[in-house]
C-alpha cells in the first residue's frame, strides 16, 4: 500500500506532531468536511510505525475534543500497516466551520492554509448556502425510538456494498459511528433515516391527462427515508407500462423509462430537500411525463448542466443523510447523480430534463409515446397480448385487483368507452366480476386467461 498526502489525507511521523496534526483535521473538515489522518507514517509515504501505550489513543481523543471547536467524534483505532503498528483516524463533520486551536484553516492540496477574518467571514456566507443546517439539529428523540429492523437492513446492505465494515451491536454506537447521536438525542437526520415517526411524508399521484386536474389515484407514504424511496420506487415500476417478449424461452419485461434512473432521481430528491419547508415531495405521473419534485433550491450559482458535464464537484445539501445513502449505494458517487441520470436516459432514448423552480428542483421522466393503431380493436375482440408497454384488461386486472374502469381506462390509455365495451365482454365470458359499491368497488378476475 501506497501512501500520499493530498486534500483529504494527512500523514504524521508520530504524536510528537499531535497539534500540526489537529490543525491539519480542522482544515481538512473546512474544505471536505471528512478525511483520514495516520500517526506512524512519513510525510512522503514511509511507514514508520508508531509507539503505542495504554492511554496513547485516549490522549489523542482528548485532545481533539479539546482543541478543536465545534467537537468532532472520530473513530480512532490502531491498525499494522507493514507490520508496523499505526494509528489511523477517519473523522468527519458538517458545522460551517472548525477552529483549531482557537484559529481557522483550509486545506489546499496537502497544506494548511491559515485563514484572515474576511476569509472566514466569506467561507462561512459560501456553506451556509449550499448546506441546510436542519440534520445536525438535535432532535428530542431518544436513542430508544430507532426502529432496529431498518437499522439492522442498512447495516447488511453496506456490508454487501463493501462500504461497511462493522456488524450491528448496538443502535448506539451505530449512529455514533454515522455521526447521528448526540448525548441521548438523535439528530435531526437519524431521526429521518432510522424513525418511522419522523413528520416526512411524500404525495403520489396518477392523473389521467397531461394536466394536475383528474386524478386517477393518489397516495401519501410515510416512514423512513429508506421506507420513503422504495415506496416510491414501487409506487412509479407499478404505474408505468411495460413491454414484453419473449427471449431465450423466457419472458423479458422491459419499462418505458430506466428504472435506475428513477431511483436515483427519488434518492437525490429526498437527499437534498430543505426539511424545514412544510412542504413534502411530489411524485406525479402524468399520461406523458413521470415528475420527481422536491423542495428546496438547487445551489444558487450552479446549473444542472454543471453537474451533469462531470466538471463540479458534489455540493451535498444534507450531507450527513447523503453520507449515509452512500454506505448502502443508493448513492453511487457524490455529485454524480443527475450525470447517472442523463447517461441512463440517453442508453434508453428517453427524453429527461432537470428543471429549478422557485419551489424547489423537478426532474421530468417523458414517457415514449404510443403509436396510432397499436392495440386496437377489431369489432369487439379483446387484445390481450402486450405491445409497446400496453397492458390490457384481463391481464391488468389480475396484476391489479380491485381497480374501477376510469383508473383501468387511465393506465391503458384507451378511451373510456373503449374500455367499458371491453370489460362488457370479459363479464359476459365469466373472465371479470365487480365487486362492492359504485364508489368503491372495482374489478376482479374470476377465472384463469384460456
């Protein structure tokens, strides 16, 4: 292993240079926000080792905690590196700025540079900007109130991504380790992540025009943002059509949009949504576009167009949430969201736009339109194959029980008289029945497809 300084890492000889080393953490977290540090290692590369006693990390702990303000909790351990025993510290944080030793500094290339007071005064006005300061508030809810479940299925599913190396002990010392607790309390972020009473919710809506005045259905998710993204996801794989045929003997469906790229939209969406407007995301599918909304302004001096080029680095509006989307992939990469995006659609020839509004950011998914003639009806037969994403009444009612003939109309976009002849038919053979009231009944299939 090859080690080298840059703006992220630093490498110290020994804790003889334990406070050029906390100069260094502080200017670190001003310029990224996270980074490593290595006691037991040269400047340029060599591993030296480092000499160890029994309070040697405690003291290292101390004296961080004393000198660096605000506090920071960095995961300290002692790690052989060549056989040679190092100490390693990867820390993190994402207050507008860290003093050291009652000074400030910034990280540029693999020195500290010492700010003035106009230079503090302007790099606190930049990352009050582009940082919402809503997750690193101390919420008053206890530890207790995390729900273990989604914990334990965060913990599992960063371990199979390779980006979590510890098991699950304790709900504890978990957000310890995401930097989510404080004393007893959550943040405002764990509380988001890991509690299903957290206040977020997301509006979902089908309509049966291009417009947001007929709704065909509409839902409003709660729970965690875990829960929220894939209630979500299914919510839009559910009202989306899909194509079928027939490869290598098995049936291939294949959606009118990239279903990754939608993930990723609803990740970024929830990641970088100011929490403290009342108002919620918006999910929003209309006969001819899908739109992702979230509220919350997209950084005030960038375009998408200079994220989705790869020339900008991430600007994370929550970063303690997008830190942890990250460990389980959900985030791939940081500020290469609306990139992924854009390179999906393009593969899929699906037309995306990425649009700031003064609410908030909306990405629009345009759905393929379906041509004149495909599907139709030859006097009152029934089609029943798939084409181009069309499903038609009797396999769409067994995938989707109970739906009334306005909602069916709307999913199969096929005139609502069209379809009532339809399902006329499908009852006369025995294949349908109505169940319930005019209101509230819908349509359910009462024998199998001959």
């Amino acid at each position: 292993m090859k080690f080298k300084e840059n703006e992220t890492i630093e490498l110290k000889k020994s804790t003889s240079e334990l406070k050029e080393a906390i100069i260094s953490i502080s200017s670190i977290l001003n310029k990224h926000g996270k980074g490593a540090l290595y006691f037991g290692i040269e400047d340029y590369g060599k591993v030296v080792g480092q000499q160890i006693g029994k309070s040697t990390v405690k003291d290292i702990s101390k004296s961080i905690a004393d000198h660096i303000d605000p506090k920071i909790y960095p995961d300290i351990k002692v790690q052989k590196i060549i056989g040679k025993d190092c100490i390693v510290i990867n820390f993190s944080g994402h207050e507008n700025l860290y003093s050291a030793f009652g000074r400030f500094y910034l990280r540029a290339g693999d020195e500290n540079k010492k700010l003035s007071t106009k230079e503090v005064e302007r790099l606190v006005a930049k990352k009050q900007n582009y940082i919402y300061p809503w997750g690193f508030q101390v919420s008053e809810i206890p530890v207790s109130a995390v729900n273990v479940p989604v914990m334990r299925a965060f913990i599992r599913k960063g371990r199979e991504a390779g980006r979590i190396s510890y098991a699950f002990d304790t709900a504890r010392n978990v957000l310890n380790k995401l930097n989510l607790i404080k004393s007893n309390k959550l943040l405002n972020a764990g509380r988001a992540l890991f509690c299903k009473n957290n206040n977020l919710e997301v509006r979902a809506g089908v309509f049966a025009t291009n417009e947001k005045t007929t709704f065909l259905d509409i839902q409003l998710f709660k729970g965690t943002l875990f829960d929220l993204v894939n209630q979500c996801e299914a919510y839009i794989k559910e009202h989306i059509n899909w194509s079928a045929e027939i490869v290598g003997f098995k049936r291939v469906e294949t959606p009118e949009v990239p279903v990754n790229a939608v993930r990723e939209a609803i990740v970024n969406s929830l990641c970088h949504r100011d929490f403290d407007n009342p108002g919620g995301n918006e999910i929003a599918i209309y006969k001819n576009r899908i739109e992702i909304y979230n509220p919350g302004q997209f950084p005030y001096d960038y375009s998408p167009d200079d994220f989705i080029r790869g020339k900008e680095k991430s600007l994370p509006r929550n970063p303690l949430i997008a830190d942890t989307f990250y460990l389980t992939k959900d985030i791939e990469k940081w500020g290469s969201g609306l990139k992924r995006i854009s390179d999906e659609c393009k593969i899929y020839g699906v037309k995306v736009e990425f649009n700031k509004i003064k609410s908030g950011f909306v990405v629009t998914f345009y759905r393929p339109q379906i041509e004149k003639g495909i599907g139709k009806v030859e006097g009152e037969g029934v089609n029943e194959g798939v084409n181009e994403g069309v499903k038609f009444p009797l396999e769409y009612i067994r995938k989707n029980p109970g739906k009334r003939a306005p909602y069916i109309a709307g999913m199969l976009k096929v005139p609502l008289k069209t379809l009532e002849r339809w399902l006329k038919k499908l009852k006369a053979e025995g294949k349908i029945k109505y169940e319930g009231s005019s209101k509230t009944g819908g349509y359910y299939v009462v024998g199998q497809l001959r």
